[in-house]
C-alpha cells in the first residue's frame, strides 16, 4: 500500500513488488549455493551414538612429520624415567611400529605407532568397526593448527581419518580445542575452518559423506567454553566462533557442540562466575560438560544425579546434550607427583557405572575420552600386556581382562543405548577368543 499512495501507478507498483520479490529469492539462492556443505550426510544426527576422542597426536622420529618423538617425551626425552605416557599401546597389529630406548623384562625392545602413519590410522579405524565403535572427534589444537609442522601433522591425521573412516563407514566430526588460545583468537579458528572445508573437503564430499550431522548440519565441535583456570580468551571470542560457524553465508550452516566446565549449569568449582555463559550456551546445539578426574569408582554415585539436571535444563532450553564416560585416569609419568593408576579401571566397572549411569539418567548419545589418549591412561584402544619395565612404570589391565575389553565394552554400550540389545547393570563379561 505505500507504493501504491506514493507512486500512484498500480501496474508500477505490480511491477516493483515482482522486482523486488525476483531479488530476494536470487539472493536467497546464491547465499544457499554459496554454502561449501554437501546437503546431508550418511550421518544425519548425533543421537545415538557412541563417540570417542581421538587425539592424533603422537610422532616418531622417521615418520615424515618432522616433530621427532611428539607427545611420547618429557623434558624433551623419550627413554626410560623420561615419558609422557602411562598406558603402552599394543603394537603386535600395526604395519609400520618404531623402536624406542625400552626394553620388556625379557630385554628386548619396546616398539610405539606413530598417528602420521596412515596405515596407523587404518588400524583404528578397523577396530572402531570390528568392535561395533560409531567413530570419534578428532581433536584439533589451536596451538598446533597456528604452526607449520603442528599444522601439517593434524592436516594429515585428519586426511587419513576421512579417507579411513569413509572405508570403514565410520562416522567423525572435528573437535576445536581453544586451550591456549589468545585473545582474539577467534579469528585462528574461523581461518582454519576455512582451510579444512576448502583444502580437505571436510564436508562436501557428497550426500554419502560420514561427516556427522546434527539438526541437518555439519556439527563443529568447540571445546574450552567457560573454564574458570585464567584463560586469555573469553566469551567474546567463543560468541564470535558459534556466529561464525552458524551463520556465514559459505562456510557456516553448521550445528555446534560446545566443550564447557563439569559445573557450567550452577557456576561451581571450575567455571568462571559470569551469567552471560548460559546466554552463549542457548546459542549452541549441543552441551558437552567435561568430567574426567572429577570423580573415581566410589565418588560417582554422588556425582551422577548431575546428569540428569544437565539434561532437565538443556531440554528446557531447546539444547541437546551428551556426557563424558572415561574408563580410569593415570597421568603420573607427566606429573610424577601425581600416583599412578589414580583412578582405577577395576577390570572396567568404573567405565561401566558411568556408561550406565548416563543412559539411565537419559543421556542420548555418549562421547568417550578418548580414544588414543595414553597420556593420561584414558585410552580404549589395546594397552600391551607386557609393557617395558625399567625406571618408568606403566599401568597394565588386570591380568584376567583381555587388551580389547575397553574396545568391546564401548561398542556394547552403543548397542545399548540404541535398544539393541537389553540395558543391562552388570558389566559384560570379556569375549573368549572362540566368541570373537
């Protein structure tokens, strides 16, 4: 009507409106083509599933990455007293292992993998599906994804980790981790997103892909929202990655799974005290509070009706939301003054109490941590039987559980959670070679 009073031209007026209306709608489908994403995906939502952490970050000297031995040393040496790690992977089914300064009780030489390997790679992949394990977040460092070598190895971890878990049908999503991150670091992370779309085609490789999907988008990861611990970045910077990541015309559309502090609901121990968090919060898709070393076997029935309010308040805010399980904790070769095994694993019923715990308090969807994390003696994946012996100690399974039984247990736990199979309280008992 205020064309129609201003120009007093009616057949104007039809015309202007039918411009106007041919406009928006190019608009509206250049912004759509625009977008980098493939329409779907063979994944199409988080819920029901179970998914582990997948670090990626261990090298060898020889490997082609050029960062000697990473994440295997400390204080820059990796022989015996001098570690990072308290669990020994087992390496008797990797194609390619590297000989370390070791040595088993019998004085022969301990071998390691190397995640540059993409025959390592494969490996995991192989047992995530053998073992029924629906895929992991691979994590991805601010600090390393800034640097040339750092951000090479990760490019290529997570090349291979397309291409294997596209042959396994295993499905992965990226996970951004913002620790030491800098102010205004927002813009390292947009950079990067930017890069992986359009270098490593993270999520256009056709409506088949096994990129996860959440609420019919490419779901992004963003761990590190609301830590208490004198961070140098905010919640301006995290605001600026969720807008990013959601509304850019090419390289967003995307859902958003956001890494906060065990206490990020009631602003407890080991988040920071600003009522705005919970605005940023709304913003996301998904709510992933972080609980490793918050309690121990004994301590969890206390901890466990967290749960189900997270939950309460998440679906009352239209968020979805998804637990940690981890199976033990053991970091004493980084933090000497740390005792080793300081969690215990109990032949798997710690793991087990929280696997149950959660989807008895209505959890949908499960993120294990992790998957290779062997630094901090989480990892699902198999731990030698006989690790070396010497000036460092590592931790072993229990001599009667098998060093796949983290592996079989997760994958049960997705059958589980699915209704696949009946829930159960008690732990499964280790398949006999016969059963496997």
């Amino acid at each position: 009507m205020g064309f129609i009073t201003f120009y007093n031209k009616p057949m104007f007026n039809s015309y202007k409106f039918h411009v106007l209306l041919l406009v928006g709608l190019l608009t509206t489908t250049v912004a759509y083509s625009q977008s980098r994403h493939s329409k779907t995906s063979a994944f199409t939502s988080y819920k029901g599933l179970v998914m582990a952490g997948y670090q990626g970050w261990f090298n060898a000297p020889d490997d082609g990455g050029d960062r000697g031995w990473n994440h295997y040393t400390s204080h820059g040496k990796f022989e015996p007293g001098y570690t990072n790690i308290d669990v020994w992977p087992d390496v008797s089914e990797y194609k390619k292992i590297y000989k370390t300064a070791f040595k088993h009780a019998d004085s022969s030489y301990a071998y390691v993998y190397s995640s540059h390997d993409a025959s390592s790679t494969e490996t995991h992949f192989k047992w995530m599906q053998q073992y029924g394990i629906d895929g992991v977040f691979v994590q991805r460092f601010i600090g390393d994804v800034q640097r040339g070598r750092g951000k090479a190895h990760n490019d290529v971890v997570l090349g291979n980790v397309l291409k294997y878990a596209q042959k396994y049908n295993r499905v992965v999503s990226v996970m951004y981790d913002l620790s030491g991150m800098q102010a205004g670091g927002d813009s390292l992370v947009i950079k990067d997103w930017k890069h992986l779309v359009d270098s490593l085609k993270l999520t256009n490789r056709g409506n088949k892909q096994t990129y996860l999907y959440h609420n019919g988008k490419p779901l992004v990861a963003v761990w590190g929202i609301g830590f208490n611990d004198h961070r140098r970045y905010g919640l301006t910077e995290a605001e600026k990655i969720i807008d990013f990541l959601k509304n850019d015309p090419v390289y967003g559309g995307c859902s958003v799974l956001l890494g906060v502090p065990t206490y990020w609901r009631d602003f407890g121990n080991d988040t920071e005290k600003d009522a705005h968090l919970h605005d940023v919060l709304r913003k996301a898709d998904i709510i992933h509070p972080w609980f490793v070393g918050r309690y121990n076997e004994a301590s969890y029935p206390q901890f466990k009706h967290r749960i189900a309010e997270d939950i309460a308040w998440c679906k009352t805010n239209k968020l979805d939301y998804v637990p940690v399980v981890f199976p033990g904790f053991s970091w004493h070769n980084m933090n000497p003054h740390s005792p080793q095994n300081q969690i215990p694993r109990n032949r798997g019923q710690f793991y087990w109490k929280q696997i149950t715990g959660a989807i008895s308090s209505g959890a949908e969807m499960l993120y294990v941590a992790m998957f290779d994390e062997v630094d901090e003696g989480t990892a699902i994946l198999k731990a030698s039987k006989n690790p070396p012996v010497g000036l460092s100690n590592f931790v072993k399974y229990e001599d009667d559980i098998p060093n796949d039984y983290y592996l079989y247990l997760t994958g049960y736990a997705g059958k589980m959670l699915r209704k696949q199979i009946p829930f159960r309280d008690s732990i499964p008992p280790p398949l006999t070679d016969k059963k496997k």
